[in-house]
C-alpha cells in the first residue's frame, strides 16, 4: 500500500503558494507599471512586505497545519481567510508609509494571487480524488460493537474523514442484531477473518474489555497481523460533557473542557494579536477621539470625562476598567446596572451606548494587559457575586481576559439580564468561545461586532 506524506505535500504546497505570490506580483508589474517602477526599491519593499504578511496570515489561520487540509471547502475557506488577513495588513502598510504605489497595480496583483490560490486548491482537490481513485490511499477500518458511541464514530467516518473507508461494525453477543443505519458483518469471532480477507488497516473497539475477555486475543492477533487495534472508551459514564485528554509523563489526563488559550503559544498569539490591534486604534483613533468626545462630554453634562470602573479579570482579579462616562454622577453607578429608558443616561451618553463608542478607551485596558479585544464581557463586581449565585457555570468565563466585545455581544446577548435565560445564553456563549478559541474566530467576532454597530442593536441602550 502505498502512504501519502502529508508533511511533504504541506510544503510543496506552501513553497507553491509564495512562488505564486511573487510571481503574480512580478508578472502584473510587467504588464501594469510604467517604465522601470517594477525595478525601484520602493516595489521590491512592497513584494517583500507582501511575502511577510502572507506568511503572518497562514501563521495565524495555521492554514498548512490543519489536520483535515485534505476537505476542499475548509481549506478554501482558510485561504480567503489568510488572503484577507494578507490584504488588510497590506493596506496598513501602505497607509503609513504613505508611498504613491500603483493602486491599479496593488489590486491587479492581490486579485491575479487570489486566482493562483484558487486555481492551486482546485488542482490539489483533483489530484487528490484521481490518487485516491488510481491508488489505495483510503484506510479501511472496521467498528467493534454496536451501542451509541459507535453510531457516533461512523457517522464521522461517512460523513467527514475524507480518507476512511468504513467497511462495518461487528455486533457483540451470541445473538447478531442487523440494522438497517450500519452494515453488521457479524459477531467478534468473525472479525479476524474478515479483516485479513478485506486488507483492514485499522479497529476501532467502542466495547469495554473488562465485559468481553475475548477482546484482548483479539488485539494482540490483530497486531500480529499488523493491523492497529484502538479502544474508543465511553468516558460519558463518568463526565457528561464535552472534555479534552492530555498527556503528563506518558499519563493521560481528562479535562473536564477543551481550553485553546492554556497553550503557552495560543496565549502568545493572542497577546500579540491584542498589543498590535489597541496599539492601532489608540494611536490611529483614540489619539483624536478622545479630545473631540472628551470636549462633547463636558458641555453635554457635569463630570469627568472618563467612568472607571473595578470589574472582574481572569482567575476573577479585579481590575480598573475604563469608558467614556455616558451617565449622570451618581450613587448606584457600582451597584446597579443600566436599563432601557434609564434617566442616568445622558444626551450624548445614549448616543456612544448605542454606537459601542463609550467602551473604545478599554483598549487602554487591552494594551496593558488586563483585557482582550474578544472575550467575555466584564462585569461588575456585585453582578459576578449575584450572577455565580445564579448559574452554575457563570464563574467559567473567567478562565478567560475579559474582551471589549465577544461572542455573546456579537450575537446580541448584550446589556441589562432581566432573567435567568438570558444570563445562560450568554454564559453559553462565552464558555463555547473559550473551547473554541481561534484567531480566526476573534477576528470574526470584530467584524460581526462592527456590523451590529453599523446596523444597530436593540438591547444597546
């Protein structure tokens, strides 16, 4: 049989990508510029700041590093991905070093790579269905009982593993019951035979060894006959939710939840991602913002400019939080939350409410670490006391920085909690976002949170 290297097509791949990149960008330079434009120092800079932002993008998408690189609409979707991450940074570029390029000649060259990219996902996805039509690139693998767990597993080699050919499960027990949702080849004691005859590379065990003794004959026969034998254990018995297994010594340990940003490296991404992003919009936005509201501000009311705040970090550390004041001076500011048609609010107050202007001067808070740009929202330090009385979980969401916006916010779970549906669909929404951290992700969760802005939401007030 032959074994396709994964490591090797990933590389040929990347190295194919950035040979297009600056072919697109030197061919079109050809074409497009006048004269010898292609060949001043200028241009050379742009193609190779382009390079860099290309390989920043595909670092942060890990886009040659996903496991299921092999489905053609997931990689595609983390090429547009990289390619808009690859754009942005380039117009950021181009903004502060403010040399006259070619505007034609930038957009002509971004779209010809985008091609190129698209073309290249198109030939791998072809090359990869005539190989795995000419050669035995497709592991079979067969299924040892019946019962939930292995629904589940066949379901995902049918549905999703794109390189597995499911041949059928063996039912346990004397009695053999046949299904019509799953192909039952028989009982225990016909799988050896089975899988020598069919060339099965690999068994996958949902039964527990410790109820049928026959099984670890089993296994070592299999192993004999190189075939890989694996146990799916049902640890639902004991944790009934989703968890993570881990590795100390050799010894695997369960996680009672999958938590992205307790990797040294996500946390590092994420820092840097956060530093640049605040750094950006404090000195790009906030540099002539402030003066500007802070003037507004003053004549639409008494008071200081700014409201701070202590509310609750990560691990539940306070921390001084910091907005544009969008309330009258008062007494409850700490202790009572905002409601719709709240007489505290100002003129210009329910203004940046509506429009998430009151919470820009957090990225302060972002850039010196005690915020994220996404995360869960931070709360007062009453409302976490009364809220983890509330619901169970609520105390979770601080595994995480707090974020200026979030999942819940981007999906409108914002504002007052009038009740206790409303505070589990946003604590449900912050743990998912925990579990599933990305940068990806976060950088999805800023463009839901500016469109909501643009178009409005009616629990801002």
């Amino acid at each position: 049989m032959y074994k396709l290297s994964f490591t090797l097509y990933r590389n040929l791949l990347w190295l194919w990508d950035i040979i297009c990149l600056n072919l697109a960008m030197l061919l079109v330079g050809v074409f497009v510029l006048k004269n010898d434009e292609l060949y001043q120092l200028e241009y050379h800079l742009l193609i190779a700041v382009a390079n860099i932002t290309w390989l920043a993008a595909v670092y942060l998408t890990a886009l040659y590093l996903q496991k299921n690189w092999l489905d053609f609409s997931t990689f595609l979707k983390l090429t547009i991905k990289s390619l808009l991450l690859m754009v942005l940074a380039l117009m950021v570029f181009l903004f502060l070093y403010r040399y006259p390029y070619s505007r034609f000649y930038v957009v002509v060259s971004m779209a010809a790579f985008g091609a190129l990219l698209l073309v290249n996902r198109l030939v791998l996805e072809v090359l990869v269905f005539s190989l795995k039509r000419q050669f035995s690139f497709e592991k079979k693998v067969v299924v040892l009982g019946y019962n939930d767990i292995s629904r589940r597993l066949v379901k995902y080699f049918e549905d999703e593993a794109k390189l597995v050919n499911f041949m059928g499960c063996f039912e346990a027990g004397e009695k053999i019951d046949h299904h019509d949702e799953v192909r039952i080849l028989g009982g225990l004691d016909d799988c050896m035979k089975f899988v020598k005859e069919n060339h099965v590379s690999e068994i996958y065990c949902t039964l527990a060894p410790e109820s049928y003794p026959k099984l670890y004959d089993l296994a070592k026969e299999a192993e004999m006959n190189f075939i890989y034998f694996k146990v799916v254990p049902d640890y639902r018995i004991f944790v009934n939710r989703n968890f993570s297994v881990d590795f100390v010594n050799d010894i695997p340990v369960l996680s009672l939840r999958r938590q992205p940003l307790e990797d040294t490296g996500n946390r590092i991404k994420k820092r840097v991602f956060d530093i640049v992003f605040s750094f950006f919009v404090i000195v790009f936005i906030l540099s002539w913002l402030i003066p500007l509201i802070a003037i507004l501000i003053k004549l639409d009311s008494k008071g200081p400019v700014f409201f701070l705040q202590m509310r609750s970090g990560k691990n539940n550390q306070p921390f001084r939080c910091i907005k544009f004041r969008t309330l009258k001076v008062n007494d409850e500011a700490n202790i009572k939350q905002v409601t719709r048609g709240d007489s505290r609010i100002t003129r210009l107050g329910r203004f940046m409410r509506k429009a998430n202007i009151d919470e820009l001067p957090q990225f302060f808070n972002v850039f010196l670490g005690d915020m994220s740009v996404v995360g869960p929202r931070p709360h007062m330090l009453k409302h976490t006391e009364d809220f983890s009385n509330l619901y169970t979980d609520y105390m979770i969401r601080h595994f995480a920085k707090p974020g200026i916006t979030g999942w819940a916010q981007a999906h409108g779970f914002r504002g007052e909690i009038t009740d206790n549906e409303l505070l589990r669909k946003r604590v449900e929404h912050d743990l998912w976002y925990i579990e599933n951290w990305t940068i990806g992700l976060d950088i999805k969760i800023i463009f839901l949170t500016i469109l909501v802005s643009i178009k409005g939401d009616k629990n801002a007030f």
